[in-house]
C-alpha cells in the first residue's frame, strides 16, 4: 500500500512538472485580427492582408516585451520602473520610455569612459 501511494505520487509529480516545463516554453503569442474590415469595403486598396497585419501585430508585442525586459535590467527605482511599465502597457513608442532608456545608457557610457584603462 506504500508503495502504491509512493509511485502515485511520483506519476502526478512527473505530469505536473512536464504540464509547467511546457507551459514555460510556450512563449510565441497568437495575435487575430479581422479578416475583413470597414475600409476594405470601400479602399481596399489602403488595406494590408490579413497575414502582413498579423505579422505587424506579433512584432508590436515582441517589441513591447524587448522594451519591458530593458526597462527590468534598468538601474532605477521600482516606482519609476512601475510607471515605466504601465506607460509601455498604454503607449509601446512614448518617448518617456525612451528617454529613460537612453538618459540610462548615456549615464553607463559616461561611466565606462571616465574608467581609466
């Protein structure tokens, strides 16, 4: 009955840690948009396929999560870096995110030049 209730255990230990490793890999979003729109009815000359704008959509999220982990490796207070964050959530191209990144490297740069070699 030990025994058992042992290698019970074990094969809900091994399916729970196998259903959180893949869960874990699965980075890629899926993005839908609509496969028709109002303009294409009467523009559909403006209007991109719907495989371009998925493909636009997908690399808007994958710059918005490049710009989050850039914002975490940041060396800045966690209020400003919550900020930060929620503006990115709001405005993925605003320039106070951009700013902060770049006054932050502009600081590292005047940094590792003032470093005598």
């Amino acid at each position: 009955m030990k025994n058992l209730t042992l290698l019970g255990v074990a094969v809900v230990g091994i399916f729970v840690g196998i259903q959180t490793v893949q869960a874990q890999d699965t980075v890629k979003v899926k993005s839908y948009v609509k496969k028709r729109t109002l303009l294409n009815q009467f523009e559909s000359d403006y209007v991109l396929p719907a495989s371009k704008r998925i493909a636009l959509k997908q690399s808007r999220i994958a710059y918005q999560y490049h710009t989050k982990e850039i914002l975490d490796t940041l060396d800045i207070s966690d209020r400003k870096r919550k900020r930060l964050i929620e503006e990115l959530k709001r405005n993925p191209f605003s320039e106070r995110i951009q700013e902060a990144i770049a006054n932050e490297l502009e600081v590292e740069e005047n940094l590792t030049s003032s470093v005598p070699d």
